[in-house]
C-alpha cells in the first residue's frame, strides 16, 4: 500500500461505490411524495368544507398530517415508507414529524426527561433553529428594506 | 384536477430532494433544512406563493411550505407590529404544526416501542 | 531478549494454546443466513426478554461465555482471565457480562478487529506462562449499535449500498494450555492504517489498507504465502472491502482468489436478506470462527486458517468532526497441528 497516496485510496474506492438506483429512486420520491402531498390537499378540502377560514385550514392539515406521521412512526411503518419513498417521505412534514418522533421512542429508556424530551429534538432541532431563526432575519430585513425604500 | 396538480407539484419536490440525497453524502435531516431555508428565502421574494397558488397542498405540505410560513408570518408581523412582530411572527404562524410535533410525538414515544428491522 | 518475536509484528507462539471450546449466539436475521446450521443458539426475537436492546447484547455475550466454559466442561472459576470488548460506548455491554461472572477481566476496544484482539493477548498470556485457561469473546447488537452510530430505528433514511448491517450475536472462545487443537500459532498485530475516508457508510473501504498491511507483513515475517493456508478470512469488510481488498493485494504482489474470504460476506444473504455490502461488527467475526470456522477445522475441511478481523476507530463525534477513520486489523494463524 506504500505506492498509493490517500488520495488516490480515495478516488480509487469513489470508483468502486455502487451507485444508487437512480431512476428507481427518484420515481418512488415522487410517488410517496406526491401521495403524501394528496392526502394533505384532501385534509385541506375536508377542513374548508367545514367553514374553516384559510388560516385555520393550513394550520389544521399541518396538525393532522404531523399525526399521521407521528401515528405511523410509533407503530413502526414509517421507516418503511422512508426506506422505499427516500426523500419523498423525508420532505413532507410527516418527515419532520418521523424525525422528531424516532429519537424519542429510541431514547426513552434513557427516561423521559434527558431521554424523550431532550432526544426529540435531535434531528428535528436544527429545522426549528434555522427556521424560526431565519424568519426573524427575513421580518428585521423586511422592515429595514421597507423603511428604507 | 387539484388532486394530481398536489401530486406533481409536491412529487417534483421530492424528486429534487431526491437527487441531491443520492449524488452527495448528504442525510436526509440534511435535506429537510436545505428546503426549510429554501423555503423561507422563496417565500421572502415571493417567488413560493405562486408555487402554492398552483400546487397547493403539494407545496405546502414539504417542509419547503412550512418554511414559507415562517417567513410569511414574520413579514406580516414585521408589518402590523414591527421588530417585535418580526420575532412573533414566524412562529406564531407555524404553532400548530410545531405544538403538535412535540405533543403527538411525546405521545407517541410513551405508548410505543422502537422494533428492530428486518 | 523476545525470543518468541519473529520479523517485525508477529510472535510465534512455542507453546500453542488449544482452542477448546467455541460458543455463537446470534440473533434471527443472523440465524436465517447462510451459516445457520453453524451457531448453537438462535435467539427468536433480539431483545431476549430484556428491557433494552443494550441489556439484551450484554445478556447475550454473558450466555456465549458461558455456554462455551460448559462446552469445555469447565466453570468460570476455572478460567483465569477474560478478554471481551463490544461497540459500545465504554464498552458496556462487556463490563456488564462480567460483572455476572466474577472471572478477572481485560475489557478492549478494537471496534470490530476485537475478536482477533482478545485472542491474540488471550494466546500471548497462555504462551507466556501466566494463565492456563482464558475466554475470549465479543458481542454487538444491530439495535443498540444502530442508534449509537447512526440513526434512530424508526427514523425513515435509505441505506446507502455501501453501508453495512451489524450483527447481532456474540461469540466466546476457551483458550486452554493443554488441549488437543486447532491451535493459535502465530500471532500478527496490526498497525492502525488511516487513507482518510471519512464516510462512516463506508468503512470496509476504510479497513482494508490495515487488512492488507497486516496480512503482508504475516507472510513477510512467517515466511508463507498464501497457498501455505487452506482459508484466509477478514474479519467485516464486505462485499466492497473484499474485492478492493484482492484487487489491491494483487498489486502488493499476492494473489488470493482461490481461499480468501470475508466475515461480512459469509453471514447473510445480501440480496434476500437486504443488507447491502454486508455485514459488520464486534460480532460479526466471533460468531463466524466460533461457529463456522472453528467446526469445519474440527471436522478437519480447514486445517490452517490465517483470521484477521479488521476494526474502524472511529466515533460518532469524530465522524461529526471531519476526522478521517482509522483502520486496524489483527491477524491470528490457527493450525489444527503443531509443527
């Protein structure tokens, strides 16, 4: 192994990945996804004809949605759906809601206070921290942009 | 019609999120920020809206759409009540979806088991 | 003067402890893979009654130790050391075995290169005089190293195809100063191999520059050549690893196309069972020579086997901080005579 450089090591392996299954891949995303994407317009269609005004629409499909997901993460089939849609079951907010529940089922044993409620966080944590933070960014920018101009 | 306009739209979405998880060493909490962030910035130069004008629920529901009522709400309470409306805003707009992650998920940590895979 | 130190990294042992009794348990994944008949316990379901899946791993390295004293028709007090190591954190799974069987204990971290770790020192401490009889043994449980390393178990990610599936098992093995064989003749200590890979979903690639140093410098210092064994085994490269691994030994000037294999390539079934490049951890090489290796020398299809399980240094915060993953692999010589 004296003949070879870590960054030929390297390359020479890079060569030697199996590339993922692209075409297959990305056509679950879309299906799972997509699907998902349904389901969340038909909670939607059923909430407006309820009389819910829009506001509350969009915040009731969330609140159902991140149960659904939640509900399938605890008995176990939402890995599975993640296994096949990939990002698919990723990107929607029933992800968010995996990625939230996983670590805490994981870590209960651990106890519910340095186990559940602080694990819950572990994946989920930096979506709220750069979200909830760069909407702060995104209002102060707006105001000082539209107080300039 | 809106029904497959959502599947497109937010299938599309994924596909994206897709590619990118597949041709770099990426995770997929790697992927829900990269489209959080996108989100909220698309949102700020209003170039998300029409996406859900078209799509709807398929751009809602990615967490593209929940980055886009962050930004949405903190613009809107930068207008009605300023700097202070600027730090409620975001949040108070997406506190539904985020109290019940954290109340169905603590739920749910409490009632089941994780189970090994097969 | 080291008399028994012959080139640079190996000592040949000149009183070759006896290898006399072996015990494998292993998880149900493990137990529908293609050594099945092989292993003595099967367990149907992988927490075994425990509470948690760290308990579980613990209980089943403490019943593999102890099925294989009983299989020597020993009992723990007659053993004078144990040497065990797991994955994880502290090495917690081992301490906690021990705690339960009051033998004196050497507790290692090898990561997966444990295995050959344990046997090496456990055979160094008989040759040398200062024991008579030693266990050693390794454990690692898919769901509590999956968690520690990667993702929660219910979290919805793809496996890579170059990632691993880590086994659930354990393997113990009774080293003894009398006995009639297979024997441990040579041992080969590695030196840690670092060719910057960081990819923590790759580390059969990050393991094999160590393979490859410890196996060619083993045939520097004895004198063999690969036709000299009947078997050449790594301990958890996988099917990417093991192709690199023969691809690159060829360069070095060895050719091992007709007796070598992998560990991680033996214990399932990838395609029908899923597991991508293969298999890995602490458990993976023990049960493979407490289970398969150590029956067919027995029924004498093997008669010389050259082990070297390989390990990955690295942990979840040094793979958080960029840091690339050191690989070490120690290679043992088990010969069913002695010269």
């Amino acid at each position: 192994m004296e003949k070879m450089s870590n960054k030929e090591y390297q390359k020479y392996i890079e060569e030697r990945i199996p590339k993922p299954t692209y075409a297959k891949n990305m056509i679950f995303a879309f299906i799972v996804g997509g699907s998902i994407c349904v389901f969340g317009q038909i909670i939607g269609n059923i909430l407006s004809r309820y009389g819910l005004d829009k506001e509350k629409v969009a915040s009731g499909t969330s609140i159902l949605l991140v149960l659904t997901g939640a509900f399938l993460t605890g008995i176990g089939v939402y890995d599975k759906i993640g296994k096949v849609g990939g990002a698919g079951a990723a990107i929607p907010i029933t992800g968010f809601a995996n990625s939230l529940v996983s670590p805490a089922m994981e870590f209960k044993r651990e106890g519910f206070i340095f186990g559940v409620a602080s694990k819950m966080f572990n994946i989920a944590g930096p979506v709220l921290v750069y979200g909830v933070g760069s909407s702060v960014v995104v209002g102060i920018l707006y105001i000082v942009l539209a107080g300039g101009g | 019609m809106e029904y497959l306009k959502a599947f497109i739209v937010g299938g599309l979405l994924c596909v994206i999120g897709q590619i990118i998880l597949d041709t770099t060493k990426l995770t997929p909490a790697h992927i829900l920020l990269i489209f959080l962030i996108s989100g909220v910035v698309l949102g700020a130069i209003g170039w998300y809206e029409p996406l859900i004008k078209f799509g709807e629920a398929g751009a809602t529901v990615p967490i593209s759409g929940f980055g886009y009522t962050l930004s949405k709400g903190a613009i809107d309470g930068a207008k009605s009540n300023g700097v202070i409306g600027a730090f409620m805003g975001g949040l108070k707009s997406t506190a539904g979806g985020i109290a019940a992650a954290i109340l169905f998920g603590y739920i749910m940590a409490i009632v089941s088991e994780p189970k090994t895979k097969s | 003067m080291a008399l028994k130190r012959i080139g640079t990294q190996t000592v040949k042992l000149s009183n070759p402890p006896s290898m006399v009794s072996t015990a494998s348990i292993v998880g149900p994944k493990e137990g529908d893979g293609p050594l099945k008949d092989y292993y003595d316990v099967i367990l149907e379901d992988d927490l075994w009654g425990e509470e948690s899946f760290e308990k579980a791993e613990a209980k089943i390295q403490e019943e593999a130790i102890k099925l294989a004293i009983q299989n020597a028709d020993l009992s723990p007090n007659q053993i004078e050391y144990l040497f065990s190591g797991d994955l994880l954190n502290q090495i917690t799974s081992s301490g906690y075995a021990a705690r339960q069987l009051e033998i004196p204990y050497f507790g290692l971290y090898g990561a997966c290169s444990t295995m050959t770790e344990s046997l090496s020192l456990g055979a160094m401490i008989i040759d040398g005089g200062f024991a008579d009889k030693v266990v050693c043994a390794t454990s690692s449980h898919f769901s509590s190293a999956e968690r520690q390393f990667r993702f929660p178990l219910e979290y919805g990610a793809q496996r890579p195809f170059s990632s691993q599936w880590t086994v659930t098992g354990a393997g113990a093995v009774v080293l003894s100063s009398t006995g009639n064989g297979p024997y441990i003749t040579y041992v080969t200590t590695g030196r840690i191999q670092d060719y910057g890979i960081t990819d923590a979903n790759n580390m059969g690639a990050a393991m094999v520059p160590a393979a490859i140093d410890t196996i060619t410098r083993h045939f520097k210092d004895t004198g063999y050549n690969p036709e000299d064994y009947d078997l050449i085994i790594t301990g958890d490269l996988a099917s990417i690893g093991k192709n690199v691994l023969l691809d690159l030994m060829r360069k070095e000037g060895y050719d091992l196309s007709n007796n070598y294999t992998d560990c991680g390539v033996e214990i399932f079934d990838n395609v029908r069972q899923d597991t991508h490049a293969g298999a890995s951890g602490c458990g993976c090489a023990a049960v493979v020579l407490s289970a398969y290796i150590y029956e067919e020398m027995l029924k004498g299809n093997l008669n010389r086997v050259l082990l070297v399980a390989t390990g990955a240094l690295h942990s979840p915060i040094s793979v958080l901080q960029n840091e690339s993953i050191p690989g070490i692999a120690h290679g043992i010589t088990i010969d069913n005579m002695i010269f």
